[in-house]
C-alpha cells in the first residue's frame, strides 16, 4: 500500500497553535497527502486531512504537537501509509529564523536543536513552535532524517547596505541586529520560475517578487540574487499585513510605552496580531475587506488604500535599486487571487513600461501566467508559490548529499 510514498519527503510547517504538513515527492512534485492541524493547545482542536482525493475533518482535543503529528501518523495509516515504514526520504521542516548561523539547509541533529534554540530570541513567535514540530517528528520517526530550511537563507547575503540597520555598530553587533529577511524559501522558488517564462536565463533577469499573502513581502533579485527585501529583522518590517504594521515609525512604540503605559508584550500584541488590516477595518482576510469597500465601507475603503500606497512606494523603491526591471511577479494568496490589488498596485505606470491587461488580470488560473500586456516592457506575471515542494528538495537534496 506504501510503494507509492517511497522516497517521498513529509514537509512539516509548525506555528504556535497549528501544524501544515503535506507529503511530496520532490522530483515529480507528485502530492500524496496533506493538511493542517488547527487549535493546537485548546479542547476544540481539529484536523483537516486529504489523501487519494479525499478530505476528512475532524475536531479533538489537541494538547500539543506531539498528539498533532501522532493523530496524523494514525490518519495517513487508516489510509494504507505508515510513515514509519514507507520509505521517507526525509523530513523536511520550515524553521523561520536562522540568525547569521543557518543560511543552508541543514541536517538537524541534537547541536542544531540547540543552535536554533540559542537564536529563538530572534525570532520569539516562530521559532519555538518550529522547534516542537522538529522535536515532535524525531520522536514518532526518529529512522528517518529530519532538515530544516530556513526562512531567511536567502537573503543571508544581502549587501551590507540593505541589511544593516542605521544603529550603534557595537550594539547591533553584540545582539545581531541586522535585516534577515522572510519567506525567503517563496521568494526563491517563485523568482526561479521567471526567467524560463521570459525565455532569458536567471543572470540576465531583474525583478520585483511580490508575496502578499496574510504575511506579506517584497523582494529585489537582481540574476537571482537578493539584493533588498522589505521584512527586517523580524516578519514585522515593512508592508502592511493582514495583522501585522508593517512599517512604523519607532517612536510610536517608545510613545506607546512611556505615554500609553503599553509592556512590551502588549505593543508586541498590537503590532503583530492587532494592526494592519484587522486593525484599520477589524478584518484581515481580503475577500472580507473587498466585500465591505464594495457596500461603502469607509474604514474598508482606507485600509485597503493604504495597503495599496504601502505596496507601491516599495515596487518604487526596487524600480531604482534594479535600475532596470524586466518581472513584476505577483505571489501567494493575495497576489495570485486578488485581481484588484494586481491592478491598483501597478495603476498609472505606463510611462515605466508597465501595462497591465485588464483582461488578462481577470482571468482565474492556478497555474503560472503573463498578465501585462503583449507590448509591456516590464512582464507582469502571476506565478503560484509552492513553499512545500521547494522545502521538499531543499531536504531531499540535503539528504542524497549526506548518502
């Protein structure tokens, strides 16, 4: 029942209360099975699972990972896999910050752990959820090799310019602060896929990626290297978000403490679940904003002009870093469903080169497409991200490295 998993790679994303998993063969980008475990920590947890065509829901009492990963051990069994037995290639896991220490997928043995435990601080709202998932999965499959990919690899060798903030050097030093960068593992994939549907090789492309999704990013690669990205030293820097700033300036958070009494854990509950579109409007899912402007929501209406102004002083920005453009490239939820951002992000730039075709912005596809016009010098595109199938070979690679 399990010959069809063979050499396949599990692919586990833990947050603090969730866990997405899917079950992937690299090399064919096959999908044998996939999920998420919900409401990790309370009574009413669940677990959405789809396997052969098939999906289950199902609500439980979720008390930690370790149940999380063991209910899906048992949900992939009801479905003939053990995943103990069927042959994994490896584990594959999403950890979000690598500090200066990690910038390779990395084999993870009990040193690592420890490494990324040490730079937890870095990265206080992920990386210990990332942690329980590693550990939770070396416990129920500990025959099978475990990597982690992180997310700011990529942009680990971003010029110094770009990533150094403009505070005392010894200070930033002494405690890493720097810009890394996120979603690195999307912005990769989805700017290795441009330069084929240009017909130029990586070398020859600059590009602007866009990942907008409830966390959201952009990125400027210059002949597939980073050379600026929006997200600094925390997932917090730059766009607006579906709960998150974005962009503030500091002294609102030195006001918030001295005037407004706020604790830090308080303007950390502000600034990263509480701002943003849900709190402009109350709401951070697009649909439900784009519902409300169109019956003449205002507060709707404002929240979406600022995302929207937020958005494109970036793609200015990037537009002068390259110096040349040749792929505005739209990615994730937002970016590859919201046909209206598309359209107001890149509005009035055709003195730039930059037509969007109204038509083609419209169409709904999931697969990767041109939405700028024939005769556009820069190439609008639309390209699917697929973060599961990149961290996938990342760990696949990694482990026929190590044979």
């Amino acid at each position: 029942m399990s010959d069809h998993v063979a050499g396949a790679v599990l692919v586990l994303n833990a947050g603090s209360s969730s866990l997405k998993y899917q079950l992937v063969h690299p090399d064919t980008e096959v999908v044998v099975a996939e999920g998420i475990a919900e409401r990790i920590g309370d009574h009413d947890g669940s677990i959405t699972h789809e396997q052969d065509g098939e999906k289950t829901t199902e609500t439980l009492e979720l008390p930690d990972h370790l149940t999380a990963i063991r209910r899906v051990r048992e949900l992939f069994a009801s479905g003939g896999i053990d995943l103990a037995s069927a042959g994994l290639s490896a584990v594959g896991h999403r950890v979000v910050h690598g500090g200066r220490t990690f910038y390779h997928p990395t084999l993870i043995d009990d040193h690592v752990i420890g490494e990324i435990r040490r730079i937890s601080s870095l990265a206080p709202l992920h990386n210990p959820a990332n942690l329980t998932g590693i550990e939770a999965a070396r416990e129920m499959l500990p025959d099978v090799p475990s990597v982690a990919v992180f997310d700011t690899a990529f942009f680990h060798g971003l010029p110094e310019a770009a990533a150094t903030y403009a505070i005392d050097r010894g200070v930033a030093k002494l405690h890493a602060i720097r810009r890394y960068g996120f979603h690195g593992t999307s912005h990769q994939y989805v700017s290795e896929q441009v330069p084929p549907l240009l017909g130029k090789e990586p070398s020859e492309v600059h590009q602007i990626v866009l990942h907008l999704g409830n966390g959201a990013s952009a990125s400027a690669i210059r002949g597939g290297d980073p050379i600026d990205t929006s997200m600094g030293m925390t997932p917090l820097e730059g766009l607006v978000m579906g709960t998150r700033s974005g962009d503030i300036d500091p002294g609102v958070v030195l006001h918030l403490h001295r005037v407004v009494k706020l604790d830090a854990d308080q303007i950390d509950a502000l600034l990263n679940k509480n701002s943003g579109l849900k709190g402009l409007c109350g709401e951070n899912d697009f649909r439900s904003v784009t519902e409300r402007i169109e019956r003449g929501d205002e507060a709707a209406k404002l929240a979406y002009d600022v995302y929207i102004h937020r958005l494109r002083r970036y793609i200015g920005a990037y537009m002068i870093d390259l110096g040349r453009v040749d792929a505005i490239t739209f990615t994730a939820g937002v970016g590859e469903n919201a046909a209206g951002v598309r359209a107001d992000a890149l509005a009035g730039l055709e003195n730039y080169g930059i037509v969007v075709d109204p038509d083609r912005n419209a169409e709904r596809s999931r697969t990767a497409r041109r939405i700028s016009t024939d005769d556009s010098a820069v190439a609008v595109l639309v390209v699917p991200t697929n973060e599961e199938l990149a961290i996938a070979r990342q760990a696949a690679e990694v482990v026929g490295e190590r044979a």
